[in-house]
C-alpha cells in the first residue's frame, strides 16, 4: 500500500537552522491536527515533504520529544503524543504558578512602554476576534502575555514558562471557540491589573485566566465526547 505524502510545507533558504525549522514545522503540523494525536510519524515522509534529508527530521523529532509533543519508543519509531485530561490538568498546574508568580514579580517592574504595548495589543486582539482571526490573536496574546513575564527579570523563569507554553498551545486553540467574549474581559482584567501595579491582584487575574481557559477546554472535549 502507498502511503500519501504529507502536505507540510519544504523548507526554504533561512538564517535558522534546518533542523529548527524542520521542528517548527512539524510542531505546526501537529498543533494544527494535520499530524494527529497517536499516529506514527513516518521520517521519509517527513523528510520527502519538507525537502531536506533525514538527519534534521531525527534532530528535530529528539527536540520535539524534549518538549512533550513526540513519543521516541526504540525499534518502534517516533510518535505524536497522546493528550489526556490528566496531563492537561498536570499541565495547567504548573503553568498557573509558573505565570502567577511571574506576574506577581512583574507588577511593580512594568515599564511606560511596557503598559502602552499592552494597550495597543489589547485592541489587537479584540480585532482579531472580533474578524475570527485566530492565528493572529494567538500571536497578540503571545505577546501580551510574554511582556509581563519578561519584565518579571528572570531568564530562567521564563524559559520554563515558554516550554509550558507551547505544549498547551494544542488545547489553546480549543479554549477560542465561542469564548471571545470571556476571554477579553478576562484579558482586560489581567491589564488593569498591570496598571495598578497590583501585584496581586495581577498573580490572581491570570491564574483566574487559566483555571478558565482549561475549564473551557475540558468542557469542548466533553462535549465532543458526547456528540
């Protein structure tokens, strides 16, 4: 039986690295669902489809293991990883006081320039609900998220936080369904937080933040379940 071809895009002429943008787009595959949950991934599909040869799929597949998406089980293959409820609430937990606590070190360190890129993306990504345009919400909310962390001031932290990051990215896109609403009031309350340098207040908006964004995922994914 042949096997289809996978249809992610080849890698072209760039400053990084193949293997990391190899990984990226693999990981982009697999957040997107084009690369489900528990299938095996085939690395001369991978390596055909990307146009590069199978030295930077292994490395990209070992790193992507390093960030919970791949499964490397010996004389079987590579694997994408299988979520469940368990590791989603494992998963949140450690996010909720990775991200309060840098928050709530943040508040009082938070810059003019600082509060005015938080406005100005705090638009943006009402916009961007508002027109559905979720690949562009999910990099404003990024931002907005990462320029409290950032200014938090420690680089370890927040290379923790970014790890963490990108694994709930598969259940973030979930939690947009129909919760746009929730969401910017949500968002608004974490930035009236930040300028009242309410150090609190702003640890406790965005735990609130995502205790809500996985009870919204646990709810679609129930909901799913019953359909």
């Amino acid at each position: 039986m042949v096997q289809p071809a996978y249809r992610i895009q080849p890698i072209e002429e760039s400053k990084k690295t193949i293997a990391s943008m190899v990984q990226e787009r693999i990981r982009d595959a697999i957040l997107n669902g084009m690369l489900p949950a528990g299938s095996r991934l085939d690395q001369n599909l991978l390596a055909d489809a990307l146009n590069v040869s199978l030295v930077p799929v292994r490395e990209a597949l070992k790193k992507l293991e390093g960030e919970g998406f791949v499964r490397i089980i010996p004389r079987r293959g590579a694997f994408v990883t299988e979520s469940s409820q368990d590791d989603m609430e494992d998963l949140y937990f450690a996010r909720s006081l990775l991200e309060g606590q840098a928050a709530y070190h943040a508040a009082d360190k938070l810059t003019v320039d600082d509060l005015a890129r938080l406005d100005y993306l705090m638009g943006e990504m009402g916009g961007a609900l508002e027109s559905r345009d979720f690949a562009y919400f999910t990099q404003a909310n990024h931002d907005f998220h990462f320029i409290i962390y950032m200014a938090a001031g420690s680089k370890y932290l927040l290379n923790m936080i970014a790890n963490l990051w990108e694994l709930a990215q598969r259940y973030r896109y979930v939690s947009l369904k129909d919760q746009s609403s929730v969401i910017l009031a949500e968002h608004q309350a974490i930035l009236d937080a930040c300028h009242a340098r309410d150090a609190k207040a702003l640890r406790d908006t965005i735990v609130l933040h995502m205790n809500q964004t996985l009870a919204g995922v646990k709810g679609y994914i129930l909901s799913e379940h019953h359909e």
